[in-house]
C-alpha cells in the first residue's frame, strides 16, 4: 500500500467525502443564487439581480474546482486501495 497505514487512509477518505460535501453545498447555494437573481430581476431591480448573478457565477466556478479536488482525491483513496 506505498508507506501508508490504515489510518491514512481513513483520513484521505475522510477528506474526500468532506470534498464531496462541498460540492454539492456549492451546487445547492448557486441554484439558490440562481433564483434570487431571478426574483430580483422580477422585481425590477437589476443592480441586486446582477449581484446574485455574479454570485452564481463564482459559486458555479468554486464548484468546477472542488469537482476537480473530488477527482484527485478520488484517484488517491483508489491508488491507496480504499473504495470511493
């Protein structure tokens, strides 16, 4: 298992599920993003619906990276022989 102990492992897939939970935290916050944006433009305020806008865009790309974690940790947990 390349040096690592069970414990180590343990903690790598501790890290990936918190990786996961992140993910689809920042998914649910940029669909409520997503909806106040349009409740805003509704309302005829465009100031505030651009700035839910803005704040779907940077959750959506916070979101794109955390994926990316997800995937390295996920290979990590598989090359130390753990299950994902």
């Amino acid at each position: 298992m390349s040096g690592f102990d069970d414990s180590q492992l343990d903690l790598v897939q501790a890290a990936l599920r918190a990786t996961i939970d992140l993910r689809e935290e920042l998914g649910r916050r940029g669909a409520e993003a997503t909806l106040c944006a349009a409740a805003a433009s509704s309302a005829g305020n465009p100031a505030l619906a651009a700035g839910y806008s803005a704040l779907t865009d940077a959750l959506s790309m916070a979101e794109r990276e955390v994926a990316a974690l997800v995937c390295e940790h996920t290979a990590t947990v598989q090359r130390l022989g753990g299950t994902t």
